[in-house]
C-alpha cells in the first residue's frame, strides 16, 4: 500500500483537506494542478517498456495530448481527483476510472434528506461507516450496444501513430463484437453534522459476459470499496 494521498479541499465548504489510501497500480491526478505535465507522466508509465522505435515521441506525445483533453472535461464537470490504472497490459479496461468531487445539493435540501431519499428510490442503496463520515453505497450496472473491441482497439492505435505490427499485437486476442456493460458504483459521504463538504465518489468501468471480464470487474469494485474505507477528512 502507498503513503495515503492527501489533497486540499478548498472549493467544498470550509476550507479541510480529506486523504485516501492508494494502492500500486493506480495514478492520481489532481485536477486543482496543471495538467499537461500530469499527462504526459502518465502517457510515459503506460508506454513503459512498449518497442515503438522512432515512433516512441509521437506516440508518447500524441497520448498525452488525448488524456489532457480527457482531463480537461473532467476538470470543467467539477472533479478534484480522478484516479486511472496503469495496469492497462493486465487486462483492465481503459475506461475504468475513479472521481471525487463535491456534492452538488438542490436548493433547500441537506446532505442527510438527499441520502435518504436515494436510499428509498435506489434498491441498491447500503449505508456505510467510514470512521466519522457517513457514506451511501449505489450501484449500477447498464448495457451498451455491440462493440467490435478488436476495431476499435486499431482505431485507437492508428490515432496515436501505432506502428501496423504493434496494432495487429494488440488486437490479436480481442475477438468479435461483444455486448459490454457499464458499471457504476458511487459514495454520497460527508460528516452528519457537518452539512458543508460532502463529497460524492464515483467508480465507472467496463465488463462484459466473459467470465474473466466479470471477474475483473469484480475485484475492481472491491478495491474501490476497499479505498472509500480509508476516505478521512481533515478539518
């Protein structure tokens, strides 16, 4: 386990900081800070030990430029953090990802009736103790059309300037067109008696009917929630 990562919370109520464990294999971005050295770090750890030849700067630079537009409409919904793997070569679905954010409340309502009223429209709703903090678990899962992973992997290669062989190796294994499914998994949380600082965190992913790709996604829902656990907010 890493060193908790701590941030300052100055756009959610009271100026606190909140802290949160993250594990090896992960990458988080802080989106209060400037991006585009954010993303080419994390273009330079995903391209680690990939044989690109003379293509390894237009690649490098070419991904970096897709994942600062990628953090900047994170950065325009309100997101303070966004957490990515680099275990992409391990199987995990590029789209999968984690935010934080601050609880955006409807005029008149406190944190405590929001969670409540969720709780009683949302079948999946469990309540969760994180120390101090109470915290309102969701989940959903919801299906996408057909996709041609082995195409869209290729498209995506050629736009960052994959040499041919490098994009025939990534596809390979990939396989005709498949149903996959999007799944959700978010956190309402703050301090019951602290109105001001909730926070909302949320998990998307990919899966699909293979039993690997469920199993995946399985464990990835369970380190996130292993990762809420840690969540502590510092006035």
């Amino acid at each position: 386990m890493a060193e908790p990562i701590q941030t300052n919370l100055t756009t959610v109520g009271p100026q606190r900081r909140y802290e949160f464990v993250l594990p090896s294999g992960w990458h988080r971005f802080d989106l209060r800070r400037p991006l585009p050295a954010q993303a080419e770090r994390y273009a330079a750890k995903l391209l680690e030990g990939a044989s690109l030849g003379d293509r390894a700067a237009m690649v490098r630079a070419n991904l970096a430029r897709s994942l600062e537009a990628q953090l900047r409409q994170a950065q325009d919904k309100g997101i303070l953090d966004l957490v990515m793997p680099t275990m992409h070569g391990a199987g995990l679905a590029p789209a999968t990802s984690f935010m934080f954010a601050p609880l955006e409340l409807p005029d008149g309502v406190g944190p405590m009736e929001l969670l409540m009223a969720t709780a009683q429209r949302d079948q999946t709703a469990q309540l969760v103790e994180i120390e101090d903090l109470v915290a309102l678990r969701t989940e959903a899962r919801t299906v996408n059309a057909g996709h041609d992973l082995a195409a869209e992997a290729a498209q995506a290669g050629r736009q960052l300037g994959l040499p041919p062989e490098a994009i025939i190796e990534t596809t390979a294994d990939l396989g005709e067109t498949v149903t996959t499914y999007s799944r959700r998994v978010q956190y309402l949380f703050g301090h019951p008696d602290r109105p001001q600082g909730w926070m909302v965190a949320v998990l998307a992913t990919v899966e699909s009917d293979n039993s690997d790709a469920k199993a995946l996604a399985d464990a990835v829902v369970a380190l996130f929630d292993q990762i809420m656990l840690t969540v502590r907010f510092h006035v």
